[in-house]
C-alpha cells in the first residue's frame, strides 16, 4: 500500500475547535445528569464526579497533544499504537474502534428519532426510516468534502451551545438554595464521586476524534494542542454550569429520578414550550454529533487501511472530494446493520470500558516512545512527565474497574472478535496481495 496518497491540510483552528465540541457535546447530556446523581445521592459528590471526569480527560488531552503533534497523520490513535507496538496493535485498535464508533452512531441516530417524537408521532419502523435519512445525510455531506462537514459542525456547534448557553444563563434565575441539600448523603458520604465519575466520563466521549483528522490540519503542531486544550476547556464549563443547574432548579431528589433532565430544566425555566426548546436543541446537537462522527471517525480505517492492515479499499481517496469515501461508507453501512437490527444496544454499554482500555494504550504508548524513539521531534511535551501520564493510566484503570462486571466481560468478548478478523485479513492479504 503506497503512503503517498494524503488528504489535503484545510482545517485551521476555528473549525478545530468546533470539531472539538460538536463530538463530544450531543447526546450524552441529555441524558446522563440523571444517572449521575443516582449514584452521587448529594450535590457535592455530583458537581465533583464531573470535575474528576473533566481532570481526567484534561489528562489524557495532555497525552493526544504530545502524541498528535508528534506524529500528526489521518488515523490518530492507530498511528501512536503502531509506532510503539506494531502493526498487530494498530489493526486491533483500528477494528474494535470501527465497530465502537459505528455502535454510537447508530445509537445516536435512533435517540435523535426519539427527539423527534416530541414533533411529529413515528412508529418504530418509522423511526428507522428517520434515522436510516439522517445517517445516509450525514455520511453524503462529508464524502463531499472535509470543508463542507467543517462547515456544518461550525454552524451546528454554534448553535447547540447558544441552546445550552440560554439555558445555563437563564436558569441562573431559577436556582434554589434549598435544592442543593444534602450536599453529601448521609449513609453514601463523597465515595461516591468517582462512581458517579463513570457515566460522567460518558457525555465526554468524542473528545479525541479531532487527533483522526490530523492528517487533515494547517500547522498541526501549533494548532493541534490549542484546538484539544479549548476545546476541552470549553466543554467542562458547559457540563459544570449545566449540572448546577440541573441540581439548582430541579433538587437532588427530583434530578435523580429524571431521564430527561435537560428538558425539565428548561420546562422549569421556560415553561411548557421549554421541553420543545430543549428537543429543538436536542436534534441539532445529536445531529452535530453525527456529522462530527462521520467526519473523524472513519479516519481510523482509512489509516489502518493504507497502512495495509486494513483491505486496501478503507485506504482509498475520493478523485473529487479528496475525503476518504469508502472508510465513511462503511462505518455508515455498519451503522445502518447495527441501527436496524437493534444489536447496537448491547454495544452502547460496552462504550465507556472500551474508551477506557483505548486509553490506556493510548497512554502507555506514550511512555513507550519515550524510550523507544527519543529521536522523536515532539513540538508539544506532557508536562511533569512522567508522574501526570502514571496519574492519567492509574485514574483511567479506576474508572474502568468501576464499570459494572458483567459489561466488562462483553467489552472484552467485543474486543476479542478483532483476533479473528485479523485472521482472515492476513489470510486475504496472504492470497491476494496487497489489494486483498
């Protein structure tokens, strides 16, 4: 597989940024304050659940900021992982991603359906429909051009965080002392902060789908560690504000009985047209977060796949658009399989144990350049190394122990599908070349 195929270095800081939000802020906090506040039974372990999730992603935006500048191509993760492994890691890495990645899309398509319910009655084969359209729209408007996906996420992002901004500002009227008690549970104490850390981790999931696109941005080196560093600052003060909020207008009580938090917030502040401003700002964020995904994700197989690891096909370039079509097609085919026969449900619970086990390697791969290519030019270093990426792999083995067992036996069954696969493609590659 030749490396001279490259995709073109358009996106500059702006957009970056953008990317940045618009992956990670969608459908998760919509969702997730509610559980959150299940475990955290207290406003005070519930507002430090989501500052030891937001610390510990700070770290490990740290980490992709010396890895990505460092080696700044298409793929991210696959890169760092074959540089300090081997082409066997990178492929395993390239695999469980793509179908992690393709389980959230689809996951993330049906919940845009069920925003849509608010405005117009679907039936469930209605709904697939629905999410089968913004799927197919998503995917066509990023083989298109990376230009014309940046566009959109910069539009889309804006206004997803004017939707949440409006919220978080107004609802500054609305909070009631009364409601932040008890600020500890009794019985439960602060331990449960780092429980509640765990689904807190997940509505920061997409924070380094920026480092697939790489390849892609002007002057990654300075640009790079900017767009990570304020897009996660920018992030962690939106979810911070908002869960005050949550806890302030609607009680520790109420908040953790709530499915749709955000949208009861906003009924509080607004009154009975504040549910339709929320699903409003719902179908943009999620719909944002699909066009993000389609935008980065698939730079994983694409990477993995000119690398030869891959069937050379992932690795191709479009002759027009310059994007890396067929990588964006089949994530969008797997999504739509995964979407319609409803299998992604049991995927979704394996995504944050799954996030976790990626950055662990992530973050061991970093220590393991360090010795092993200390010619490396890095524009950007972790600072305090090595004490910050020990706290950053001991945090993240934590967390993940906190993930309920039986959802970490199917993560590792889940991962374990990409020995086989690796198989066969050696096997293919063996007969027919390079073009297997």
């Amino acid at each position: 597989m030749s490396e001279k195929v490259q995709l073109k270095r358009t996106l500059t800081l702006f957009p970056c940024v953008m990317i940045m939000v618009t992956s990670v802020i969608g459908g998760g906090i919509f969702t997730v304050p509610g559980e959150i506040m299940t475990i955290a039974m207290g406003s005070g372990p519930n507002i430090v659940a989501w500052i030891v999730a937001a610390f510990a992603v700070l770290l490990m935006g740290l980490v992709y900021c010396e890895l990505a500048t460092a080696m700044p191509g298409a793929g991210g993760p696959s890169i760092y992982l074959r540089e300090a492994y081997g082409d066997k890691m990178s492929f395993f890495y390239g695999w469980f991603a793509m179908l992690n990645n393709s389980a959230v899309l689809a996951v993330v398509s049906i919940t845009f359906t069920n925003y849509l319910k608010f405005f117009i009655p679907l039936s469930p084969f209605q709904s697939k429909l629905v999410a089968t359209v913004v799927l197919v729209t998503a995917m066509a408007t990023n083989v298109r051009g990376v230009k014309m996906g940046a566009t959109a996420t910069n539009i889309l992002t804006i206004t997803k965080l004017v939707v949440l901004g409006g919220i978080i500002i107004a609802g500054v009227f609305f909070l009631v002392p009364e409601n932040f008690q008890p600020v500890v549970d009794a019985e439960k104490g602060w331990g449960t902060a780092f429980a509640a850390a765990v689904p807190a981790f997940f509505a920061f999931s997409g924070y380094n789908q920026l480092t697939y696109m790489s390849e892609e941005i002007k002057e990654p080196e300075k640009t790079l560690p900017r767009a990570i560093l304020l897009g996660i600052g920018v992030i962690c003060v939106v979810y911070i504000l908002l869960s005050v909020v949550c806890v302030g207008t609607l009680s520790v009580e109420t908040l953790a009985a709530s499915s749709n938090s955000v949208a009861m917030v906003a009924e509080v502040i607004f009154g009975k047209v504040g549910a339709a401003v929320v699903s409003i700002g719902a179908l943009i964020s999620i719909y944002g977060l699909i066009n993000a995904g389609f935008m980065s994700m698939p730079r994983v197989a694409f990477n993995v796949g000119r690398a030869g690891l891959f069937p050379s096909f992932f690795g191709k370039i479009h002759p027009k658009y310059d994007t890396p079509y067929c990588s964006i097609m089949v994530y969008c085919g797997i999504a739509l399989f995964l979407m319609w026969t409803g299998s992604f449900s049991t995927l979704l619970m394996m995504v944050v144990f799954v996030g976790k086990i990626s950055e662990f390697l992530v973050a061991t791969s970093l220590m393991v350049l360090r010795k092993k290519r200390p010619d490396l030019v890095r524009p950007v270093k972790m600072p305090l190394y090595p004490a910050s990426v020990i706290l950053s792999v001991a945090l993240t083995v934590y967390l993940a122990s906190l993930v309920p067992m039986y959802k970490i036996l199917w993560s590792l069954v889940f991962c374990a599908t990409s020995v086989p696969a690796y198989l066969i493609f050696a096997l293919l590659k063996k007969r027919g070349g390079s073009e297997a």
